[in-house]
C-alpha cells in the first residue's frame, strides 16, 4: 500500500476504536473505562471486549430464566393435586348432571337457532360454570420434603432471580427502565 492507503486505514482504525471506546463507555459506565492505548491495525482485538461483555449479560439473563424454570419445574413436581368434585355449588359427587342440563339446552339452543343470543350466553355460562367448579375443588397437597429437599427445590429459583437481575443490568437499570416505560 501507497502512504495514502496506508493513512486512510489509519483513520478508519482510529475511527473504529473511538466508536467502541464510546458504545462501551454507554453500555457499562462503572466498570469500563476507556483505555488509552494506540489504536491497533486488527478490529477483532478492539470489538473482543463489547462483544465478551454483551454475551455475558444475555448468558446470565437466558441463564437465569432457565434456572428459574427449573426451579418451578421440580416445585410443580411435589405438588399433587386432587378433587372433590362440584365442591364450588355443594353438589357433591353426584350433582354434575345439575351442570350438563343448562349446557344441553344451550347447545341444543344454538344448533336450532345459531344466532340467538341468550343460546350464547346461556352455553358460556355452563362453561364458565363448570370450569370455575372443577378449579374450585381442586385441593393441593405438598407433601413432607426435609429441609435439604426444600431448599434444593427452591435455590435455582432464588439464583435464577438473582442472574435474571444481574443479567438486565442490576436494579439500577431495572429501576431506569422501569422510569422510562411510566413516563
């Protein structure tokens, strides 16, 4: 290369190594700070700390998802959930058909006459009705786990809240974004 080319790409690499001094110093102003070396010819030693340091924000965010995932997965895992049906209404077992007559006659409703709306409404109801019934009766039960078992379930949790949080920036810029959605 001539003196001309060879003082091009020395301003195009002095350009390079300003903008990513900059990116860097907005991205993490506590913990970078912007060294005072000379610029280099090779972009791959300039752009390898931007590039370090956003992969570990997103591993500790994915990170932290998926510990907390985990712990709800083995916390969902020791409950057990069972039923004492129709419960809600004070039915009992056998008052489920009290529940399928309404439905009946609403479906029945709309396939006589598909645009009346008291068939609609009258077949939501039964629906709404009878899941709300079935929920209601729905009784958890966690059963006896030893402490060591409890905390095991419940740390990836608490370090998977921890990593999602470090991972977002700290609650500082948790706060900040937070402020900047309100207004």
């Amino acid at each position: 290369m001539n003196k001309k080319d060879q003082e091009i790409q020395r301003k195009l690499d002095e350009l390079e190594t300003t903008i990513l001094k900059e990116q860097t110093a907005k991205a993490l102003p506590a913990r970078v700070e912007p060294s005072h070396s000379a610029p280099s010819n090779s972009l791959s030693s300039t752009s390898a700390p931007a590039e370090t340091i956003d992969a570990k924000s997103d591993l500790q965010y994915f990170g932290g998802i998926a510990l907390i995932c985990l712990g709800l997965i083995q916390l969902f895992q020791h409950v057990r959930l069972s039923s004492g049906f129709m419960g809600m209404l004070g039915m009992g077992g056998g008052g489920f058909g009290m529940l399928l007559i309404p439905l009946l006659i609403g479906v029945g409703w709309l396939f006589y006459d598909s645009k009346s709306t008291p068939a609609k409404l009258l077949t939501g109801a039964s629906c709404v009705i009878m899941v709300l019934s079935i929920l209601s009766s729905l009784v958890m039960v966690f059963p006896s786990l030893s402490v060591l078992q409890t905390i095991f379930m419940l740390l990836p949790i608490a370090l998977g809240g921890a990593m999602l949080l470090k991972g977002m920036g700290g609650a500082r810029a948790v706060t900040e974004k937070l402020k900047k959605y309100k207004s």
